[in-house]
C-alpha cells in the first residue's frame, strides 16, 4: 500500500470543486468529458476524487477549456496544491516507511530454500535468507549508495536474467542508507504503474524507490513514458533531493526500451531510453569461480541454505537459480495432479536407482501407471500424459522447470578416428528431472521400492546397457529377482561387454552352467577382446580349459597380446609345452614387447633359453630399455647356471640346475602381467 496526505489541500479542494460545478453545468459525464477534453479516462477520473494527487498542469488546462471554465484560476488553484503537496514531502509526509521497517519478502526478494518445518502456511516472511557473496555489480551500487549518502540523487538498473540475484542486490545495497534514516517506496496498489503515476511527485528526500521489475513502469504503452518523464524529473531537481532509484530489468526488455528507432518510423520509448542511458549494470547468470568460492566458505562456515544448493550447481554455477526455484519446485511436484506427480516419482525412482539424465517419455508414461491409486486411475482420460507433461514443463523462478524437455549433444571425434558403435538412443522425447526435485527423491525415496509398472516399463522402453545393468542390479538388491534377471537379459542384448560377464558369474553361482555357453556366443558375436578375456579366464577358474582355451584364441585371433599369455600360462598348468608353440608364434607376429617378454621368460623357465634369448632380442630396439636388460639378465643366466654350454637343438647341456627356475622367477620382467 502507498502512502497518503493526511488530507487535501484548500486549494486542491477549491480546484475540484469548480471542476465538478462545471461538468454539472455541461450536462456531461466523466466519460464525455474525457472525450471531448482529449485526455483519458482514468486521468480525468483522478482529477475529480478526492484522495488523488494534484493533476498536472496539462489536465487542469484541458478539463478548464472543454468546460469553458477561466483557465488562468484554475491553473493557479492548481499550482498552490502542488506546492503544499511539495512542502508535505519535504517534511517527511511522502511515500514510504523507513528502510528497517520493511522486509525483503515484501520487496519481492524470492525465497530460498523450502519453508521450515513447522512454520504453519510457509509464508516467505518465515524463511531465512541464505548469505550473501558480493560480486562486480555490487560495487557499482555501493558507489551509488555512498554518492546518494553525500546528497547527490541517483539511479540504477540491474539488468539480468530471471532469478539472477537483482533484487537481492539491490536489497543488500541499501542497508547503509537504512542506517541513516532513509525511507524506501514502493509503488504496488493499486497496479505498479497506476501508483508510480499517482505519488512520484510526492516523493521527498532521503526516498530509496523501489521500481522492481521495470518493465511493469517503463513498458506500458500509455504510461511508460509518463513515468519515465516523472523520474526524470525527481532526479535532475535538486530540491527533491538527494534520492535513490533502484531498478530491475530483464534483459530482453532493456534492449528493446534503448533501441534507437527506424528514421521516420515511431519512437516509442524516447523517454525510458533517455532515463536508462548510463545508468544501467549487468549482473551474470553464473558465479564465477572467486564467487563459488566464496560462497563454499559460508557454506563451510554453517550456511546450509548455500551447502544445500552447491551440491547441485557447483558446475554451472547457477547458484542463484537454484535458489529461487527450489521452493516452487517443491510446490509444483507437492500440489501437482496425481498423473503429474506419478510421472515426478518415477523419474525420480529412475535417477536414484542408476537410469540416465535423458529419460523416455514412453518410459516414464508406462512406468508412472502404478503410482496411481486405482481411484485416479480411473480418471484418467485419453490425453492424461500430454497434459501431465505440459504441466511440469511449466517454468518457475530461475527458467527451471520440474520435468523439462532435454537433447542430446551431438558427440566429436578427432579426424581419423574410427566411427563410433551404434549409440542406443531411446525413440521419441526424452526429459531431464529437476535437480532439486532428483536430489529430493533421493532422500525422501531411498526406502521405498518402485511399483512393478516401473520394471516393466523399464525392461520395454530403456536401451542403454548401463542403465539396464544398475536397474538390474537395484532389482536383485530390492529381491525382485525375476526382474533383475530380465534386465541383465536385456542389457546383454544391448551388446554391453560387462553385463554378460556379470550375468554369467551370476548363473554360473546359481548352478547355471548353460549361460556359460550363452555368453560366449554373444561375447563372440562381437568380437569384444575384453569381455573374450574375462570370459576365458571365467572358464578357467571353474574348470572348463577347453572353452577357456577357445576364447583365449578368439582373442588371439585379433592380435590381443594378454589373451596370449593367458592361454600360454593355462597351457602351461597342465604341462602342455608343445602347443605352446603356436601362441608364441602370434606373440612374434603381432611385435607386442610386453607380450614377448612374458614369453620369453616362460621359455626361459621351460628350459628353453635360445628361444628366451631370441623373443629377448625381437622385443629389443633403440627406444625400449626393458627388453635390453631382461636379454643382459638371460644371458647373466645362462653364463651363471649352464657353464656346459648348450647342445645343437639350444638347449643347455646337463646337468641342470634346480634352483634356476627359483631363480628365474626373481628376475621376471617389470613389464610381466
């Protein structure tokens, strides 16, 4: 609400006075009179009731002339109210109350933070703010608070984005001023415009006014410009100060109010656009990272309405934001439809249990069906989840939205490199949950188990092995075991290499020998030297050295070194040396230098130290050093243990020492897997 005169002055009484005599004289109506005057019709409206301000010089001359009334003591009426109106202001009597008295709530600071427990309706009085980082623009109203403090009349514009911390700033600024008696206005009711229009002439010195999201003083068509002209004038009259204006604007609408207008074409904004040239600042949407710094030491100092938002936006840095919204985020998933909030909990479910960012709107439409009750189930119509989806996509303070609409960046490789392997991208929209409404889940769900509309719509609609993989494993650990088994299926379908091998170790525990067989055609199938390593040394462990030794060869197929010296070790623990031959052979073939000296030192232990001596020799080159020394420990070897020399096949003349293969195992390569 904004102040008033304790009452009207003689003068400004006379001047209605008359002004009604005539219009009763005419015969008009207010509306008429308007008309015919060429003024509007909330001017004239105003110029006749009591409790209004002193109409302007222009209405009284107006009204005077379509009245056939004498101009010159009517004009004089009105400028006798105009500077009793004056000296009220000046003693104090203006629009305001004195800066201590108001809160920031009031001031349309957004609340941060959900509403403490027990605050009975929650109001944003109630809340605490949290602390606050000072950032380049706040210099730049401290300098306009200190030249205001010194009696010289400014005024700035924070332009920034939705839920960037302007109003805050400005709040912040002002608290030296409070200090020293000032008053602060804020022209509200009963529109913004109406009663800026209505009081601006009536502001007094030492007034902050508080123009809060400008564009509802600057923007209209009929009056911007008429409060433009007002605040201009306050500010450039040295009687009428000092004053202070603090404002807020978007950017999108400073940029269309400073716009210089097309020769000959209309200027719609002349005013507004002379009123902000040079006294506009820009805020960021991100805190750099001096700001997130300082922002973690509040944190780490108590703060847990900042500890709380950094988790969240330590990488974006939109602090903020997150900040303004997280209550009205809390809201809109609190009071939102039952399909609405069914379709909330399911992603939420999907985000804490391992699923993606991007989640599938099939997914989440045919998993969110049994967090209904069987009442709303019921109402349900046809188009329950386009109108559930449009209703979270609704933005909150901050542009964000619980449940908003995501893509995919596109992925880039380096030149030459090869083409990726088909991605597994869900078909149709894909959303993005809210992270405060995701981190919420986690907490408020973390003992809860999703219904079996959520497994099914998971086994139906996801495609990204990870995803199925942690789904799978959720399952089993929530004991939904037929479901974890499906999901592993599934994931292994989608061609992901860990998957099989973890579903095969978990059926091979279970007594389930044939998956065995399963994973290998799939691992196969592929041709995927990791999983073909992991499966062989499997099979391995539980006794099957047949199939162990047919995957190590698939992988040798392929030229992997460590698929090698597996099938070489497991040929050599059961003293099969002979076909040994034949890996070696590869090792040659494919130059790997780890894998040759693995070999080597096996041959050497074999007894074999020609052949030790020569993979020594076909690992070593200028660059490698490795190869150069294990071949100057062979031979320290074969110098030390065989002083008999060797026979025409390479190998050492007898006797032979026992303790050389100990000894040979002291000195295995570095490189040895």
């Amino acid at each position: 609400m904004h102040d008033r005169q304790n009452g009207p002055s003689p003068a400004l009484t006379e001047l209605r006075r008359r002004l009604a005599g005539g219009l009763a004289r005419c015969g008009l109506d207010k509306t008429e009179l308007a008309r015919k005057a060429g003024l509007g019709r909330t001017t004239v409206w105003e110029a006749f009731r009591a409790g209004k301000p002193v109409p302007s010089d222009r209405t009284v001359a107006a009204l005077a002339r379509a009245l056939k009334l004498p101009e010159d003591e009517l004009l004089e009426l009105r400028r006798s109210a105009a500077a009793t109106s004056t000296s009220a202001a000046k003693s104090g009597e203006g629009p305001g109350r004195p800066i201590g008295e108001w809160e920031p709530h009031a001031l349309e600071v957004h609340p941060a933070g959900p509403a403490p427990s027990g605050s009975g309706s929650g109001s944003p009085e109630q809340r605490v703010l949290p602390g606050y980082v000072l950032r380049a623009h706040d210099r730049v109203l401290a300098d306009a608070i200190r030249e205001a403090g010194a009696g010289r009349s400014r005024m700035v514009v924070v332009v920034g984005t939705s839920s960037t911390g302007k109003t805050r700033a400005c709040w912040e600024a002002v608290q030296p001023l409070a200090q020293q008696g000032w008053r602060l206005w804020h022209p509200f009711d009963p529109t913004r415009a109406e009663a800026a229009l209505e009081d601006l002439h009536r502001v007094g010195p030492r007034t902050v006014v508080w123009l809060n999201e400008a564009q509802h003083y600057l923007g209209d068509a009929r009056t911007g410009e008429r409060i433009a002209a007002a605040v201009h004038h306050l500010l450039m009259h040295p009687a009428r100060g000092p004053v202070l204006v603090l404002s807020t604007l978007w950017p999108e609408y400073a940029t269309r109010y400073t716009a210089l207008p097309t020769p000959g074409g209309p200027d719609p904004h002349s005013q507004v656009r002379e009123l902000l040239t040079g006294r506009t600042v820009s805020i960021p949407d991100t805190f750099d990272a001096r700001a997130l710094a300082a922002a973690n030491t509040r944190a780490e100092n108590g703060d847990q309405l900042l500890a709380d938002a950094l988790t969240r936006t330590r990488a974006d840095g939109r602090l903020t934001q997150d900040l303004a919204g997280a209550p009205e985020l809390l809201h809109r998933y609190q009071h939102a439809t039952p399909a609405a909030r069914a379709i909330v909990e399911a992603a939420m479910d999907a985000r804490r249990l391992g699923v993606g960012l991007h989640l599938a709107q099939t997914f989440l439409t045919d998993a969110a069906v049994d967090y209904l009750t069987d009442t709303d189930y019921d109402q349900l119509t046809d188009d329950w989840a386009e109108q559930a989806f449009a209703e979270l996509a609704r933005l909150v303070h901050g542009k964000q939205a619980p449940l908003r609409r995501a893509a995919s960046r596109p992925k880039r490789r380096p030149p030459g490199s090869p083409p990726p392997a088909a991605a597994a991208h869900p078909a149709g929209p894909v959303f993005r949950l809210a992270d405060y409404l995701e981190q919420h889940g986690r907490i408020t769900r973390s003992l809860l188990c999703p219904p079996a509309s959520f497994w099914h719509a998971a086994h139906t609609h996801l495609t990204h092995p990870d995803d199925l993989a942690h789904l799978a494993q959720a399952a089993a650990n929530r004991h939904r075991l037929q479901w974890a088994h499906h999901l592993r299926l599934r994931a292994a379908d989608r061609s992901d290499t860990d998957v099989p091998v973890g579903l095969a170790r978990v059926r091979e525990k279970a007594g389930y020998r044939e998956v065995m067989e399963t994973f290998c055609r799939q691992t196969a199938a592929h041709a995927d030297a990791h999983a073909l390593i992991d499966g062989a040394r499997m099979w391995d462990e539980a006794g099957y050295q047949k199939g162990a030794e047919a995957l190590a060869r698939q992988v040798a197929d392929h030229g992997h070194a460590h698929a090698l010296i597996d099938l070489v070790r497991m040929r050599k623990e059961t003293r099969n040396l002979v076909s040994t031959e034949t890996p070696r052979r590869r090792a040659v073939e494919f130059d790997v230098i780890n894998g040759l000296l693995d070999l080597a030192w096996m041959r050497a232990e074999a007894g074999d130290l020609v052949g030790a001596e020569t993979l020594c020799e076909h690992a070593a080159s200028p660059g490698n050093a490795d190869p150069q020394v294990d071949l100057a420990e062979l031979r320290q070897v074969l110098t030390k243990f065989w002083p008999n020399g060797l026979d025409p096949d390479g190998m050492p003349t007898p006797p032979w020492q026992p303790s050389v293969p100990v000894l040979l195992d002291r000195h295995v390569s570095p490189n040895a897997s």
